[in-house]
C-alpha cells in the first residue's frame, strides 16, 4: 500500500465505508469507500474543504492514489464478492492519473478490475479532458457510476459511450421525496424509468426514513445507501458484515406495518430483546460492537440489519401471540426470499438489478 499522503495538514486520513443495500431484498451489495481527515486541533476535515485544498495545492493526484490503494486493499480482505465504489473528480481525470492509479491499486491488491466501481460526476462524462482516461478504466474492466443524477441530468445521452453501468440519484432529490405536490417524486420516478430503458441500474443515496424506502422501492429503485440502512463504517467493521454467512440482510421498513419514523425506538427495542435469544455470530461482543449504530436508530436511522434472521421472526411471532393482530409485526415476504432469487452483485462486480414483476433482468 501507499505511503501516508503529505497534504500540507496535521492528522491524518482515514477511510470509512457506507454499504450499499438491494432495495428488493435487503441484502448488502458493497460499499462506498468515503474519505476523512482528522486534524489533531480541528476535528475532522470533510470532504468539500478537503479536495478542493488538494487540488488547488497540487496534492491531488497522490490523495487520489491513496484512496484507492486503501480501498481495493481492503475490498480485496473482504470475504464475499462485493462491490467497491470510490468517488473520482473531473479534476483527477483531467490529469490522466486516474486509470493509472486505480490500475495500479487494482495490481497490487489482487482486486477482481470489476468489482471497482468508479463513481463520476455528469461534468466528467461531457468533458473532452476527462475523456481518455474513462475509457483506460472501462477498458480495464472497471465498472463506472455516474453520480448526482438529477442535479443537471442533461447529459444521459452521453453516458453511454462510456458503458455507464450504474446511476446515482441526488441526495436532494431523495430528501424531498415524501413532500406533498413537490416535484423530487416525479424527477426520481423519470430517472428510474429512463435508466431502466436503458438497462442502466439506479442507486439512491440519503435515504434517511423508512417513507423514502417505500416510496423508493415502490418506484423500482434498485439499491439504497444511507443512514437509514447504517451510517459509515470503520474498516474492520466493514469486514465484519463481509464474514457473515449468509450475508446480512437489512430491514426495508419498520419492524410493524407503519412506516412512522416515530416507531423507530420500539421497534428497535424488540430486535434487541429478541436478538438476545439467538447465537451471537461475534461471540457475545457485537451488540456491543454496533451500539453506537443502534443508538442512532432513535434518529430515525433503522441501523445495521443483524443477521439474526431468527430475531425478526421471533419478534413476528411474539407479535403474533399478544393479542395485538397475527400482522403487527409480520415481516415482508422480500426478507425470506431464497438465495438463487437475490439480486446480489455477480462475480462480474456488477449491481445486476432483478427488475421484477416484468422488468427485465
């Protein structure tokens, strides 16, 4: 791996990871490998003061390499074929460094080319400087996201020079998508369609409430990413998920049939309760472990799925059996969906979606 890079900054870097989620059956698909800089006086850096110093500093292109270098080593000790996404700026691919550094990251981490996913803005698709170096990475393999769908979407037709795989819709949009007369609905429902038609598959970033989900999955969204699913995660955290077998399955809505926010804290609360009666995959430490995402849960997060399958149908059964309604806490016949059904990322890396109820495949 790369050498610590020297931005002219105390602290150091540090990259966390935010999974990505099948919207038809919950299952994780991967993660995005999201940059941090701790200052040892100024707390965390984000991302938005971070880059725009590098680049205007000349430390870009070695930040980049990092990055990359940090992420296909750790997707590479993963224990699953999941997909790896790291953001990549029009600024980098202007350099002609971009495909050589995640050639170089993919080499010296043993990474399967596709299982990289290179996520782009809709700037770096149109831009002549930004050309060559898209192509270097699609033909190495490298699957290609372009990022911010809906903030200037004008560009779709261009993306298909460049074999674009994936669309991510703009946190924006997801975030006024359970407004009433507003127009996020209308903008993500023709993003979806349009991609679809295209074969293109559409992740939704933000999603912060079980509405968003519902309304996401009503509209044929494929994948989700967000603190409602689970905030970022350390990297040994992030391999935890990877060892689980099957692989974690993350709730789609509240544990009950609302889709209140305000059910959040109960329903955690009978997870945990019903979680203490099965076997703990991490030997009694994960609860604790995972606290803090809990924690986050009354937030109107719905946290990290356990894997405990057997804890939510416990919970379904106990709701069954006090009287309150054989449905109040029935869950979703998508949670116990058998494998060969799943939609999960193919050895390929790519995010196949199962369009269901007719879409095609």
């Amino acid at each position: 791996m790369r050498p610590r890079p020297e931005l002219g900054l105390d602290g150091d870097p540090e990259l966390v990871f935010q999974p990505a989620v099948d919207l038809a059956t919950g299952r994780l698909l991967g993660f995005e490998a999201l940059l941090r800089w701790n200052d040892p006086d100024l707390g965390p850096i984000p991302p938005s003061v971070l880059i725009p110093w590098a680049e205007a500093n000349g430390h870009m292109v070695d930040l980049n390499a990092w990055v990359l270098s940090e992420a296909c080593a750790a997707a590479a000790s993963w224990q699953a074929d999941l997909q790896l996404a790291v953001n990549c700026s029009v600024f980098q691919l202007r350099q002609h460094e971009a495909a050589t550094a995640a050639a170089a990251a993919i080499e010296e981490s043993g990474l399967n080319p596709d299982r990289l996913t290179i996520e782009i803005t809709e700037t770096s698709v149109t831009d002549d400087g930004a050309a060559a170096d898209l192509h270097a990475m699609s033909r190495l393999g490298i699957q290609l996201t372009v990022d911010d769908i809906g903030s200037d979407w004008s560009t779709i037709e261009s993306m298909q020079q460049f074999s674009i795989k994936t669309m991510k819709i703009d946190g924006s949009l997801i975030a006024g998508l359970a407004d009433t007369g507003g127009v996020s609905r209308a903008m993500v429902e023709t993003i979806i369609h349009v991609s679809h038609s295209l074969g293109i598959c559409t992740v939704a970033e933000s999603v912060e409430t079980a509405r968003q989900v519902k309304i996401l999955r009503e509209l044929g969204a494929d994948v989700g990413q967000g603190y409602f699913f689970a905030k970022p995660l350390a990297v040994e955290d992030a391999l935890m998920l990877t060892t689980m077998d099957p692989l974690p399955v993350f709730p789609l809505t509240n544990l009950g049939d609302d889709v209140d926010d305000d059910d959040d804290v109960d329903d955690v609360d009978d997870v945990r309760d019903a979680g203490a009666e099965v076997d703990n995959r991490y030997g009694g430490d994960g609860p604790d472990r995972f606290e803090d995402s809990t924690d986050a849960m009354a937030g109107g997060e719905a946290g990290i799925a356990a894997e405990v399958i057997g804890a939510l149908d416990a919970v379904s059964e106990a709701g069954a059996g006090s009287g309150g309604g054989a449905d109040e806490f029935t869950l979703t016949e998508d949670m116990h969906v058998e494998a060969a059904d799943l939609s999960l990322v193919s050895k390929k890396g790519r995010l196949l979606a199962s369009f269901r109820k007719g879409k095609p495949a």
